[in-house]
C-alpha cells in the first residue's frame, strides 16, 4: 500500500512535517539570534573597551603634561639647564621623577646635550636627543610621543623649558615618561574585562597573555578587527590607535605609531550557546515526538468515523448484508460534529436502503407468486393425472389385491407429493414464524449434517466445529432446516460428480466448519467437493423456481436465503466448476432488535 494511499496518513504526514518544519525553523531562529545577539554583544564590548582605553589614555596624557609643565617652570630646574651641567640637572631629575612616579625623565640642554636621563629607555645616549618629539619641543611645541623601553613602551609627553615673557628663551626641554607595560595592561584587563596588548611599530611591547602569543598578535595590529586562534580558543580582536599630539617629524627618526590590542575570547563568550544548543535540540525532539503523536492521534480523531464507514461498506459489499451500515460505531470521546453527522447520516441511508430491499423482496415474493401459478399448475396436473387413473383402475370390476394396493400406493405417494410441494410454497409466499432460543450452533451443524446425510454412506464428511463459540439466540429448527436444505444440494452436486473421478487423498467429499466472524457473530461454512455452479448460473440460485435438477421445484435456496437474512444473517456462494462449492453463512449474536422476536419476514 502506497504511503499516502489513505487519509489518515495524508493528514498525519502534513501534520506531522508542519510541526516539524515550524519547530525546526523557530529553533533555527532561536539559535540565528542568540548567536547573532552574542556577536553582536561582542562587539560592543570590543568597542567600549576601546573607548575606556581612550578615555584613560587622554587622562594619562592630560595629567603627564600639566606635571610636565609644573616641573619645567621650576625656577631651581631652570637655573640647572642655563648651566647645562649635567652633575647639577642628575639629582633634580631624580627627585622630581620620584615626586611623579613617571618611568622616564629626561632634560635636553637646548644645544641638544642630554643632561639628565632616570629611567629605562631603550636607546643608546648618544642618541638621545635626535628621538621623537625632543625636536619639536626644542622649537617651542609640547608633544606627547611614544619611545620604546625597555620593559615595553614609554608614552612622553615633551614641553620646552623657557625664561623669559613675551619674548620667550627656550633653555632645553623636559621629556616625562609613562610606561606602557605589563602591569599597566594588567590594569587595563581589569578596567575592560578584556586582554590588553600594546604593539609599536608591529610589534608587541606589553600584553596579558604569555609571551609566546606575541607573534600571533603582531599579525593583529594592521588590522581595525579581526579574529585569532590562541591556545584553542578563538578570539576578537580590536585594534586602537594611541594618538600623539606631535606635529611634525623629528630630525633624527619618525614618530613611532603605538596601537593598544583589546582582545574578547569568542569561545567564552559563546560557550553559552552550546549548552543552549544542546537544550534546544533536547526541546526540539521532545517538541517533534509530542507533535507527532498529536498529528497520529489528530488524523485516527478525524479519520475513525470514515473507517468505520469505510468497513461497514467492505462487508457490506462481500456479503450483501445491508445490516452492517446500521452497526457503524458512534465517534468517540471526540465528538466530532461532522463525523457524527456524516456517521448517523450513512446509518440512516443505509437502514433506508434495508427497508427498500425488504420492500423490494416482498414485491419480488409477489411477483413470484405470479409465476408460482404456472409451476404449481404444471406440478399439480402430473399428480392429479396419476391420482385420477388410479381411481379408475380401483372402480374397474374383478380388480386384484396386487393391483388395488399398487393403486392406492400411487396415490399416497402423489398426495405425499403434493403436500411437500404446498409445504415448499408456503413457506416461500408466507410470513415466517421465529421461535428464538438459546441454541449451541455446533449442535445444529451436527443435526443437519447427521439428517442430511443419512443412508449415504459413500461420501466422507467431515466436521470442523469450534468449540469455544458462544451460543446465539436464534430458530433452531428454521437454522437445522436451512443447513438440511444446503447439506442436501450439497449431497446432489456430489452424486452428479463423474465417478471416475478420483477422490484427493485424506481430503474430505464434504466439510461443515464453524468460527468466530468477530463481534460475538458466528461464521458456518459448508464445502463439497462436486460438480460446482456455472458461472452463468452463479447469480441466479437464489431465485425462485431456478433448478437445473430433474424433479426439483426451485425453492430450497430461495428459502434458505429468507431464513438467514430473516435471522440478521447474512449468505454467500463461491463456486469452482468441476472442483466444488463453498457457501458461507454468518449469523449474528441475536436477530436484529428491529423484528418482532417471534415474527420476521422473509428476505430482507
């Protein structure tokens, strides 16, 4: 059977793939936007960490330059630098770098002389003065810069020492210094909640990671953004220009360019998302198996009525019985409007089309009563001719024994057959009389069998009755009478068989075999092994006055038919010629309720 071959699971499968296809695109949604939030989330913690570096990198520089410039209008300093010895300028340089906290403090004589130098610079002295920035403060400009030191970088801010208003004399220059080292980006981690790394000039000077992700993170520095592998977790990572104020470029070399590296590990950031991930799809299936079992149970709601009907209809059509569309179950706990409507609906059509099939078989019977004139006249005229030519031959004189007694055997045994002939059309043409009772069907079986086939001993039969059958109210004289009536024709097909036929070995000639046909109702079934039914003929036994056999009024399967149908039953005939027939009757636990119980008509 094809897959979408029925309603039931066309309903369950749509159902079934909508709610799937909907909880899969909700949870791909879900899982788009919290991902989406994370990086979004991400970034602008990359970019407020940016700008706390910038605000506490301007704070830096404004502080460094006001203290720069309250140092340089030292008049004790000033005097120091006019005498451009260094002896004098080294031990003012120290107090003062102790006073600041700086990391570097440097005094240049205006000729380009370093006076003093405290702190680590990495650079050779002769040197000194050509660096960044001290140029332009020579010239009168304040800088800020950046040197490299020898712990990481240094951030200068560089202001003109000068005597002397309007007309200003510049003396030299006051170069102070604040480190950009490990610690101060063990400061900033703090601040930002990020790892902090400072590169000049490509190359990294200071970071809170270990030494060894220095050259990774060279590769950083280019680049606004950009995303890094170390040591298994994935990282952003933003970089920051530091600005310098300076102006110009120096005489000796250019102005270095320092860049701050704030990095966000994405991993933990997101290590979030795939415990997320792992109860969504835990929600997901759990969501996709209640959807499921919903569509199945939505699709049997809508679809158990039409089942029901659908079955009602199948048997209806394999046994003729009309009675099975009026035993279509009401719906369920869910009483579904359209399928009550359409259940009560289809059993009041068919009880309509049982009524008119009874209707219909009265008339028929009437009908047939029409032509039951012409049989009876033609079956009648024999006997009565046989009767009147033995009346004659009782008045003739000197009549003998023999011949008296031969007359008056011929005329019992026509008056014999004409009242069997009465009996037979009686019980076609009238209203049939029930008397209903408790009756073991296996007892009946076993009666007809037994009556049916006495004196006939060169057939075997055989009996196949269930023993767990419970016992149904019906006729049991009207049932014996109908399996005699059955069992007989049997008997007849069996001795019309070829005799040279060979019997098959361990098969029976004849078998009456009783079962449970479901819902308390009981299944008889007889086979021969005779001549079998023409196909032509196979739709017109169970008409009235049909015979192929000599002798034979046409009315034994007629009433068979009456009786069962009358019972609530129901009869069918399958027929194989030369190989044998088997005849099914199916009768109910108790006739229908319908019927007076002990008065039913004939065909229904």
């Amino acid at each position: 059977m094809k897959p979408f071959s029925t309603l039931t699971n066309r309903i369950f499968v749509t159902s079934a793939a909508l709610a799937v296809v909907s909880i899969g695109v909700a949870i791909t949604i879900v899982n788009v936007r919290v991902t989406r939030e994370a990086e979004s989330e991400l970034q602008r913690g990359l970019q407020e960490a940016g700008r706390l570096v910038d605000q506490h990198h301007e704070m830096r520089v404004e502080s460094a330059l006001r203290m720069a410039r309250l140092v340089a209008d030292l008049p004790k300093l000033k005097a120091a630098v006019d005498l451009a010895d260094p002896p004098t300028v080294e031990p003012l340089a120290r107090e003062y770098q102790d006073q600041m906290g700086s990391a570097l403090l440097m005094v240049v004589h205006r000729s380009g002389r370093v006076l003093a130098r405290e702190g680590a610079l990495d650079a050779p002295p002769d040197s000194m003065a050509g660096l960044p920035g001290i140029a332009e403060a020579r010239a009168g400009r304040e800088t800020t810069v950046f040197w490299p030191g020898t712990n990481g970088m240094v951030e200068v801010v560089t202001v003109p020492i000068f005597i002397g208003r309007p007309s200003a004399e510049i003396l030299g220059t006051l170069s102070v210094g604040f480190a950009f080292d490990d610690r101060l980006a063990g400061r900033f981690k703090d601040l930002t909640e990020s790892e902090i790394a400072f590169g000049l000039d490509g190359r990294i000077q200071a970071s809170t990671l270990p030494k060894a992700q220095d050259r990774a993170l060279e590769g950083a520095l280019a680049s606004r953004t950009s995303r890094l592998h170390l040591d298994g977790e994935e990282y952003v990572a933003l970089a920051r220009p530091l600005a310098s104020s300076a102006t110009g470029r120096g005489t000796a070399a250019d102005p270095l360019h320092a860049t701050a590296l704030i990095l966000r590990s994405r991993t933990k950031l997101l290590s979030f998302v795939g415990p997320l991930h792992t109860a969504l799809a835990g929600t997901a299936l759990v969501a996709v198996a209640l959807a499921i079992l919903l569509s199945y149970a939505v699709a049997r709601t809508v679809t158990r009525p039409l089942r029901a009907i659908t079955a009602a209809m199948r048997e209806m059509a394999a046994t003729g019985d009309l009675a099975h569309g009026a035993r279509v179950p009401p719906p369920g706990r869910w009483q579904d409007e359209d399928a009550r409507l359409l259940a009560s609906s289809f059993t009041g059509m068919t009880e309509a089309l049982a009524g008119f099939q009874r209707e219909a078989g009265r008339r028929e019977r009437l009908t047939a009563l029409g032509r039951l004139s012409t049989v009876i006249a033609h079956e009648i005229r024999n006997p009565l001719m046989i009767i009147k030519t033995a009346i004659r031959t009782l008045r003739q004189d000197g009549l003998s024994d023999g011949e008296r007694r031969e007359a008056l055997r011929d005329i019992d045994g026509e008056v014999v057959r004409l009242n069997h002939l009465v009996d037979d059309v009686l019980d076609f043409a009238r209203p049939i009389q029930f008397e209903l009772q408790s009756v073991d069907v296996n007892e009946v079986c076993q009666a007809a069998a037994t009556g049916a086939m006495t004196g006939v001993a060169r057939f075997k039969v055989r009996l196949v009755l269930d023993p767990t059958l419970p016992r149904i109210v019906t006729d049991r004289e009207r049932l014996r009478g109908a399996l005699v009536n059955v069992l007989t024709n049997a008997r007849h097909a069996l001795e019309a068989r070829d005799p040279g036929l060979a019997p098959v070995t361990g098969e029976p000639d004849l078998q009456v075999a009783t079962q449970s046909a479901g819902g308390d109702r009981i299944l008889i079934t007889v086979q021969d092994r005779g001549v079998g039914i023409p196909p032509e003929n196979l739709n017109r036994i169970w008409e009235p006055y049909f015979t192929t056999r000599r002798g034979g009024t046409g009315l034994g399967l007629a009433i068979v038919k009456n009786v069962v149908e009358a019972l609530g039953g129901s009869i069918a005939v399958d027929s194989r010629p030369a190989s044998g027939t088997d005849i099914r009757i199916e009768l109910p636990p108790r006739p229908p309720a319908s019927r007076p119980p002990a008065r039913a008509e004939g065909a229904a």
